[in-house]
C-alpha cells in the first residue's frame, strides 16, 4: 500500500515514502534505496543515514509477523520480559534474529503508549495489549500456523480509553463546527484574546503560553505559516494523547484549524508516532469526513479564501522526534535531530516557514476554550495553572487509566483514586521527570510545583527502584540522536555504570562518576532530552540512596581498573620491586548521597 502514490515525488516525504517500502516489502532494499534517491536527487548516502536514525526502519528483513514487546518499567513490572522469553521459547527464535524460515522475529521497543493495559507488543504496527501466558501461548499457535492478522481473535486488538475520571475537558463536548463559527463571527483577535485570557499553557511538557506561541507566528513575516498537532507522544508512560486521538480527534483537529484561521495558516501537519499508526485509518476518515462537512480544506464553512488542509505523517520509533525542532527535521524527511534556537520555531519552522507546534491535548482545549470562553477554563485551577490536566496513571494501582483533574490536585489524592497501594514513589512526567518519594505526596499538579506532561508512574514499597532507573538509562542510551557528546557518550556511560551497579560489581568510585556524567549531561547537553535525561539518576540518588548502597560490591573504594597490577609486566621486565615502582592510589572519601 502507498499512501502517497497520488502525491508528485516530494524530498520531503523521504520518511514516508520509506516507511511506506517497508510496509510492503519488509525491510528497504539497496535497489529501492537507489530508485529514491533517483526519484528524489537525494545521494543514496543520506537515505542510508536517514534509514539508520528510524529504529523502525531496517535494511535486512525482519520476519513475516515482527513482533516487539513494549519495554517500558510498567510493562515489565507486569511481567513482560517472561512473556518475551516463553513466547521466544515457543517459537524457538532468539530475541532480535529472524527465524531461519523467515516467519518471525521477536524484539523490544520503547513504550508503545500502552501502559495501562500492558503488557502490551506490537505486531506487524499492530497493538496487542492484556498480555498473559495463555495469550502467548495462542499467539504462537497462530504465527506457527501462519494464520494472516485478520483471522487473528479480535479482542486481541482490542484498546480500551480507560477514563476513570473526566473533568470539564472530556465532558464538555463540543458541537463539530462550533469553535470555527465562533472564529468567524467574533473575528480572529477576539479569539485569540479568549485563548490568552483562558491562561491556557502547552500541554506537551513545557508549558509555554499557547496565545503567546500563536501570536508571535502570526506576526512573522511570510506568505505561508503552518500549524504542527505533536501526536508522537514517546514519553514513557504517557498514553492520554492517544485516547485524544481515538476518541477525540474531531475536537484536535477543530483545533488545529481554529489556530490556522487566527495566524493564517493554509497548511498542517499530524505527526503521529510509528506505535500508533493503528490510529491512522480512523484519522485519516476522520479528515475525509470534516473536509465533506465544509470543517477542513478550501473555503471552510464557505468563507472564501479560509483554506487549511491536514496531512498525516507517521514517525518511525524515535522519541527525540517529540521535541519540536527534532519533529520538524523529521517532517522534511531528515534524520531528527534538534535544531539551535532561536529562531523558535514560530518564526523559523517546517521547512523554514513560520511554524506553531502543540501538543494534541493543547489543540483539543484550545478548541473548546474558544466555544465555552475563558472563565469555562480559568474556573478551574491555580493562578498560574489554569484549567485541568489529563494524567495517564499506570504502574502498582487497581484502576490504571486516564485522570482528569484540576491542576492543584495533591499527588496524594491521586493515589488514593486510582487504587495505589502502599506506593513508595511516583514518577511524573516520563522517564524525562521527577521521582517523588512518599514525603513529596503532598506536592501538587501544576506547572508550579509537580509539572507532568501526563505520565504518573506509581512504585509500591515491594518494588527496587533500581528496576526503573535501569530501565530509563537504557531508555536515554537507545534514544539519544547522538549529536552532541555529553548526552551521546553521557547516556552511553551511565548505562553501562547501572548495569554494573545492577549486577553488584559496582563500587562508591561508580556512583561518584554516574553523579558527575549525570550533571555534565544536565548542564551540557543541546537539547531537552540531555538535559533531562538523568532526572531521574538524581532524584533517586537524594530520595532513595538505599537502592544504590545495597548493590555496591563493596562501600569502601575498590578501583574499577588496578593500574599497579597492570604494569607488573614492566616491573618484571626492567627487575625493580622498590617502592617507586608501584603506584599508590589515593585514599577516596566515601560516597555520601
Ligand atoms: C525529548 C523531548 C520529547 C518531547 N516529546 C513530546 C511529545 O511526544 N509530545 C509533545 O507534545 N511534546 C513533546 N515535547 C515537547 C515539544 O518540544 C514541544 O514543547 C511541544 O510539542 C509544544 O506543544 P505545547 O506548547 O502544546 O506543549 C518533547 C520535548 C523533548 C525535549
Ligand atoms: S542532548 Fe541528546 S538527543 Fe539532544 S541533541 Fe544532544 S545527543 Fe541528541
């Protein structure tokens, strides 16, 4: 299937066309690689190197059915790496090798976005959530049987929204049309006024004030702008983008073009994430559906020159791409690699045009702020939160799921809502966030105090919390885009210093240097996911110091490498056995977290 096959051959749906070979054929061939570089005047050597960036994309086939387990920290508290192993033993496959038949391959992967039902796989793009022993079990038979996906159990594929609790956001519906009627009967300022007096901040991480972002992108100068829904929702442990876009998605898109008519943008883009491509039909149907009801395309609502259409674009399993410039380097079919700013985005995005990139959740409450008003929104919330948050609560709880609350609700009466018991830790905000600890309990949601894109981890007291930071540092290791040194060799570093602390060969001398490589990567790395990246290192290290002493091999100093014993040889070879030809380490202070 070509998605694009309509479209003139453009450079910059290189990611596209890609993931697209690959669908067909399995993996993207020297000789494709040579007739797009022909079709498209891109040296052969950059789509080899876009192709290396993706880790969905490959060069060598994978097996008929590609299965990889979502490895996030929850879906291996829920015991998916035993499932990987039974289902790598019934298929008589080692993990990350195609079978000698070519039937199957069985892998990780980062989060799929599915923790509240996990553990979960992918298989073929296609989730599978709920896994247990007797699932796996089938699902061997089935791939031993060569059954196609379609004859395949249907609740296998089943996805649940999960919504324990709505608030005003995911009660308050709004008609289709209703935010872009008000658009042009009240007049773009007045709107955009309604969206800053609403003190609505991005909902994406970072929190920057959305009528700011939109403003300074319609000032900039240029014949075209763009307006960009960030859907690559990559962050651990964070899936209520996803529920947005299966159960929401007219109210994101109505968004999107409610911020196209005020800066005057004719074009769009939906960066969907490579795990959620199961999504992409509904969307796309969706699109069909709004450009039929006069909500999208030329002339929306029959107001001549009110033109604004949507592609979708899919990523291909690289969370650096949910960081902005990152997602716009990928857009024009690049390698995703962050870019210096200034120039922001706003001024300098998509292709060098002036550019808005927001979250899914900013959009779909952009949309409604505009049909309900701003005191709809500022009557929830603190001063300087405004409204509610969607949180996606996963990991030790009875009803994992999504939350929405008021921003200013206490982390501790979270937990009592979802069913936490005897929880030791939260982690909010991803594997890139804080690791609160049971005396932090009473810090609240909200851009000033405990700020979280979504994701709310919950540990109980049974757990190690060297599982999690294990976890993440493979995590940061696997998705650094490796341009910059500090978070390229940092991450690379810190993992490999985990993993011997995990295995109890670590010493005080490997804390002290997991310490020091976590600030260098925190004060100098390029971008956003160096300098968060070893959050979580840090807050473990102050608010759980037990989970690092008990795997030390020794608390007192023991080198990692003996220099004296190294250079016997020397020794032995010019005849000296005195004093000054041994080197004496110093005495090393212990390591006090
Ligand atoms: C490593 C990294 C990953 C990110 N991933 C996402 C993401 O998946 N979704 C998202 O909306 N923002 C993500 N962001 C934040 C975006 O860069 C950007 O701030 C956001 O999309 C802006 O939208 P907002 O103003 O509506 O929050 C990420 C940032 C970093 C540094
Ligand atoms: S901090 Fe990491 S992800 Fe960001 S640019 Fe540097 S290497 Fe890439």
């Amino acid at each position: 299937m070509n998605r694009w096959r309509d479209i003139p051959q453009r450079s910059d749906l290189l990611l596209q066309y890609l993931i697209d070979i690959q669908q067909r054929d399995s993996c993207i061939s020297t000789e494709s690689i040579q007739k797009l570089s022909t079709e498209l005047a891109i040296p052969a050597a950059q789509i080899k190197s876009v192709i290396e960036f993706y880790s969905f994309l490959h060069t060598t086939p994978r097996g008929h059915f590609n299965i990889l387990f979502s490895d996030n920290i929850t879906d291996q508290m829920a015991g998916s790496r035993a499932l990987m192993r039974q289902l790598c033993q019934q298929l008589n496959v080692r993990q990350g090798d195609p079978r000698a038949d070519g039937r199957v391959t069985v892998d990780t992967t980062s989060c799929t976005g599915m923790c509240d039902q996990g553990p979960a796989l992918l298989i073929n793009n296609f989730p599978i959530t709920r896994l247990d022993s007797k699932r796996i079990e089938l699902i061997a038979q089935l791939i031993e049987q060569d059954t196609p996906l379609e004859q395949w159990p249907a609740e296998f594929f089943e996805i649940n929204d999960n919504v324990h609790r709505a608030d005003i956001l995911l009660t308050h519906n709004t008609e289709d049309g209703d935010a872009l009627r008000a658009l042009l009967e009240e007049g773009a300022e007045t709107l955009l006024q309604r969206i800053g007096d609403a003190e609505l901040r991005g909902r994406g991480g970072a929190g920057f004030k959305t009528a700011t972002k939109w403003r300074l992108c319609k000032q900039a100068d240029a014949a075209q702008r763009i307006v960009v829904c960030n859907a690559d929702e990559g962050e651990p442990g964070t899936f209520k983008d996803r529920v947005l876009l299966q159960s929401y998605a007219a109210q994101v898109i109505e968004g999107m073009t409610l911020c196209a008519g005020i800066i005057g943008a004719s074009k769009g883009f939906i960066y969907l994430r490579g795990e959620y491509r199961y999504l992409l039909d509904s969307l796309e149907k969706e699109l069909q559906r709004r450009r039929d009801a006069k909500l999208l395309g030329n002339n929306i609502l029959d107001q001549q020159g009110f033109n604004f259409n949507i592609e979708i674009h899919l990523g291909a399993g690289a969370y650096i791409c949910g960081e902005e410039s990152a997602l716009l380097e990928s857009l024009a079919g690049h390698r995703g690699i962050p870019q210096k700013r200034p120039p922001f985005p706003v001024t300098r995005g998509y292709l060098g045009l002036p550019t808005v990139v927001n979250n899914v959740e900013t959009l779909m409450t952009a949309c409604q702020i505009a049909s309900h008003g701003s005191d709809w929104f500022t009557d929830k919330g603190t001063r300087q939160s405004a409204g509610t948050k969607l949180l996606s609560i996963s990991g030790d709880c009875q009803q994992p799921g999504i939350y929405e609350y008021p921003m200013g609700t206490s982390v501790s009466d979270i937990l009592i809502d979802c069913g936490a018991d005897g929880p030791q830790a939260v982690q909010i905000a991803g594997a890139a966030g804080q690791t609160l600890c049971h005396r932090e309990f009473k810090r609240k949601i909200a851009i000033e105090d405990a700020s979280t894109g979504g994701s709310f981890m919950v540990f109980n007291r049974h757990r190690d919390m060297l599982d999690m930071v294990q976890n993440f540092a493979h995590f940061f290791a696997h998705e650094s885009c490796g341009f910059c040194t500090p978070c390229r060799v940092g991450s690379t570093l810190i993992s490999n210093l985990v993993d011997k602390l995990y295995t109890s060969h670590a010493t005080q001398n490997d804390l002290r240097d997991i310490e020091r490589i976590a600030l260098v990567m925190r004060h100098a790395s390029h971008c956003g996911l160096g300098t968060t990246a070893s959050n979580h290192i840090l807050d473990t290290f102050n608010n759980f110091p037990d989970a690092y002493q008990r795997r030390l091999r020794s608390t007192e100093y023991t080198p990692a490498f003996d220099l004296d014993l190294a250079v016997c040889e020397a020794r032995a070879i010019t005849g000296r056995d005195d004093d000054d030809a041994h080197i004496v380490c110093p005495p090393q202070e212990g390591f006090k977290p």
